[in-house]
C-alpha cells in the first residue's frame, strides 16, 4: 500500500445525524503501521443505530486493518474510539465482543462440530445456579432468537450440516444473543446465491430495525446501494469521503476510490512483444472460475485486475498445476499440457510466486542459498550428493540480480524483511529458468525501495524474453507494468484491453460489473 504524506482530500456530504440521533460508534484520527507499511493514517467512521454505512475501497486500502482494529485483534498505534460517546479501549477480541461488536465475515469464523445453539452461545452459555451450562435454556434462547429472526434452523443441528447461508444466520443469532450494538459485515454474500442475498437484505433491514448500527463492506456496488444508507471510503490507508448514499452515484464512488496520484516511478520500458508463447482456453473450475481463455506472449507482462472474489489467483494456481480444473486446455509453446501438480508445471517452464510468501514462498529456518536452491537440486548436486559451492554461486546469481540486502546468503530468511524475502521467493522460482513466471501481488506489503527492485527486475526479465503474468489488487503497478489488462469478476473475465490511454476508473468499472 503506497504511503501519501500529505493528506488525501476528502470528500464530506453536510452533517447528518442518523435515524437513531448521534453516531453510536466514532473513530477519529485511527493510525496502524506495520513494519514497512502504513495501514491506517489518520481515519475517520461513524456508525449510526438503525442505520448501514458501506465502506468502499480497493484490495488494500484499509478495510480489513480497521476491521481488526475494531475487533480487538489490531490496537491503534494513534487515535480513539467511541462508543456512546465515552472513549473506550479495545486491547482483546472479548473486550471488543463485551462493548457490544461483533463482525461476520465472508467465512463464518463458527465451529463445525459444535451445535447451532453451541455457536450462538459460545463463550455466554446460560449457566445453573451450580455453575454449569444450562443446557435446556441455552436450546430454548437459541430456538427463541431463530425465531426472531425468521430463522427456521433446529438449535440442536451441527453446524457442519449447514449451508454457508444458514451459517450466516447463525453468525447473526450469535449477534442477537449478546445484543450486538455495531454489527460489521465484511463480504457477507461473497459466498451466497441470489435466494440467500435477499434473505440476508431482509436481516439487514431486521438489525436495522433493532436499531444495531452496521457496517456493510463490499465490492459489489449494486449491493451498496440497495442496502446502505451512507458511504466512507477509504484509499491507501486514508479516509477520502464519506456521507449519505441519495444523492450519490457509482462513478462518483468509484472516483474516490482511486482518485489518487501516482507516486510512484516506474520503470521506463521498450517491449520487444513476440508471438504468443502460452494459450489458455475455456479453463473451468467447478466453483471457482469459468470459460478462462487468453494468451500470453513472448516478452510481455500481462496485468490480472479484479476485486475480492474475483477469481484471479484461482485461475493462476490452476495453471501452475495446483488445483484441478473441469475443463479447458493449456499450451505451451506447440505442446498441450496439462499439469497434474506444481512439479509438472516447473517441468513445463511455468512457475509461480505465491501472494502469501511467508506461508507458501518461503522455508522459514533455512539459509537464504537453501531457499533458492531449493526447486533446482538437480543443477546443484551431483551423484546425489548436494554440492555446497553449487548451492551458493545459483544463490548470488539470483539475489545479486534482485539487490537482495542481507548480511549473508547463510542467513535465515526469516529475519529478512517482508521486501528481501519476496526478492529470494522470486530469485528461488527464477533459478529454475522458467519460460512463464506467474507473480501473485508481487509487492504486497513491500515498502517503496523494495517494489521500485521488484519492477524494474521485472522489466529486465521481459526484456530478455521471459513472459509476465502479474496478479494485482494496485492499480498504479497494473497501469505502471502491464502491456495488457485482464480484468475479472466473480470468476469471469469481463474484459481484456491494451493499455493504451487506460485508465484506474475504468478498471474498476469493469471490476465491479458498471458500465464504463
């Protein structure tokens, strides 16, 4: 996320004070930093009873980190937080779930083998008058709760037996049971059919009712404007305009949303773009994406756009042969291929970096040298002995190559920061001189210098032939690197553009299924 160090201009309709009188929760001037990153920079959100407030913003502006903050699982390092008007402090998820918050996310965080009136009471169960857990009255409240709802879900059910639309129900029964006062709603329908999504609405209008105070995140805008009634945006970590949805249109939204100048400098490039080198056609997945079919050239970066859900980094790992697809074919070069594990699709010449590189790019407690030499033993031994000289000069061909900064290649990488240990995950990947290399947001949570390494390498790669295929939720590094533009929605693609005189408001026109 790109830092701004002058303020952003923001955008406020005239005060409003909501149905249920003054705003129930307020945060002022809430800052988070993470090493190399700032999160949050001085934002601000006021949460109204009987009303929804949508918060928009690109895959990394802020949302998730607020969310967490408001969770008790992130403490601000600056600001303050209201409730009722009284300051108050959120250092725990239960200090949080006693002010009366409670967040239900496009994964139900439940349990599956505990009951539904087990979930909705968990960690609240009525007690006896000799401590222990009233079992009846706990079934008799959950049944009480459902009910209210509209719910018609048996209290004694599994969890694991629902659907992920009663899941959801019983996310919001818990809610009801502590009388929730701000409930926040982070992608509720990513996961739901249409039937499901007019059954939530009506909750949604239910809570309102009850005078909860919700705030609804998601990327799809006609969502927004049928169920909320205001708006804050945020973009690069900073609150840039809030207010009342009437009045309000989608372009003015999106204009918000990335209305930014960007500030970074990207490299100058000459592309040198060849005949097409991979093609992918119809690639189908039976819940993930669907009819995926375009091809990727000799010396080109091919940018992937869309917003959560979209479906991009889906697609990419089936490519790199680590999920299965219902159907469609991959070619590579003249030769079809269908790869049946990541091992296959190296063997191929397609490899791909992983967008969570500490869990999935790195071996945490191995030395540098053994981390990049780590899919190329075959160069780096002999006779099946590994060969420690040959482990260091593939390690300081690659590192060298990126500008890795370390003490040594001995080093564990795990004390590398989050930019030098994205240089080694791709130095790793690119020792095995691949012909397609597949970056998944390749500078996520990277600062400044180590993204500026990241693309001009980039750059350096295409020039010598090898071809891009680079996932990303910015869109300055998409506008800044791409040749050519993928964007996707819900698991489509939705459009494929040069960019020539392409612009952010487009992209996430498309990425958001409005009419450009």
């Amino acid at each position: 996320m790109l830092h701004h160090p002058h303020p952003a201009h923001v955008v406020r309709d005239p005060p409003h004070e909501g149905e249920g009188g003054a705003s129930l929760l307020t945060l002022s001037g809430v800052s988070k930093s993470f090493p190399g990153v700032r999160a949050l920079s001085g934002v601000s959100l006021s949460l109204y009873p009987g009303e929804v407030t949508a918060l928009v913003g690109e895959n990394g502006a802020g949302k998730s980190t607020l969310v967490k903050i408001l969770t008790g699982i992130y403490q601000p390092d600056e600001g303050e937080i209201r409730i009722g008007g009284a300051p108050v402090k959120l250092p725990t998820a239960h200090a949080a779930f006693e002010q009366g918050i409670t967040a239900i996310h496009q994964e139900t965080v439940l349990f599956d083998h505990l009951t539904v009136a087990e979930n909705i009471f968990l960690g609240h169960a009525p007690r006896t008058w000799l401590g222990t857990i009233d079992w009846r009255t706990m079934r008799d409240n959950a049944r009480e709760v459902l009910e209210t709802m509209g719910a018609g879900i048996d209290p004694d059910a599994l969890l694991s037996d629902l659907g992920i639309a009663n899941k959801h129900l019983v996310a919001i029964a818990r809610a009801m049971s502590i009388d929730a006062r701000i409930v926040i709603m982070d992608e509720p329908t990513a996961a739901l059919s249409a039937k499901e999504i007019e059954e939530l609405f009506l909750l949604i209008e239910f809570l309102k009712s009850q005078k909860k105070a919700i705030l609804f995140i998601s990327h799809k805008f006609d969502e927004i404007f049928r169920i909320a009634d205001r708006y804050t945006v945020f973009r690069d970590g900073q609150m840039v305009g809030e207010g009342l949805l009437a009045g309000t249109t989608q372009n003015q939204l999106v204009r918000m949303m990335v209305g930014r100048a960007v500030d970074q400098i990207f490299p100058e490039r000459q592309p040198k773009i060849g005949a097409p080198l991979l093609a992918v056609s119809g690639l189908s997945h039976p819940t993930e994406f669907d009819d995926i079919s375009f091809e990727l050239r000799q010396g080109e970066i091919l940018g992937f756009y869309g917003l959560v859900g979209a479906g991009r980094s889906e697609v990419m790992q089936a490519i790199a042969g680590m999920t299965r697809v219902s159907r469609g074919t991959i070619t590579l070069g003249r030769r079809e291929i269908a790869p049946k594990s990541a091992a296959d699709a190296i063997d191929a010449g397609i490899v791909y970096v992983p967008e969570e590189r500490g869990r999935q790019g790195v071996v945490i407690g191995l030395p540098i040298f053994q981390n990049v030499s780590l899919p190329s033993l075959k160069r780096t031994s002999k006779s099946g002995v590994l060969r420690l000289a040959e482990e260091f000069r593939l390690a300081r061909t690659y590192t060298e190559r990126l500008d890795l900064r370390a003490s040594s290649l001995s080093q564990d990488v795990g004390t590398l920061s989050g930019g030098n240990q994205q240089k080694v995950v791709i130095a790793k990947w690119l020792a095995t001189e691949p012909k397609v290399i597949i970056l998944d947001e390749p500078t996520k949570g990277i600062d400044i210098a180590s993204k500026a390494a990241v693309h001009g390498f980039m750059a350096e790669l295409v020039a010598e032939g090898l071809s891009v295929i680079m996932v990303s939720s910015e869109l300055p590094e998409i506008l800044g690197m791409s040749d050519r533009v993928v964007v996707m929605r819900e698991g489509r693609m939705v459009a494929i553009r040069e960019n020539r005189d392409l612009d952010a408001e487009t992209l996430v026109r498309f990425a958001a299924g409005i009419a450009p």
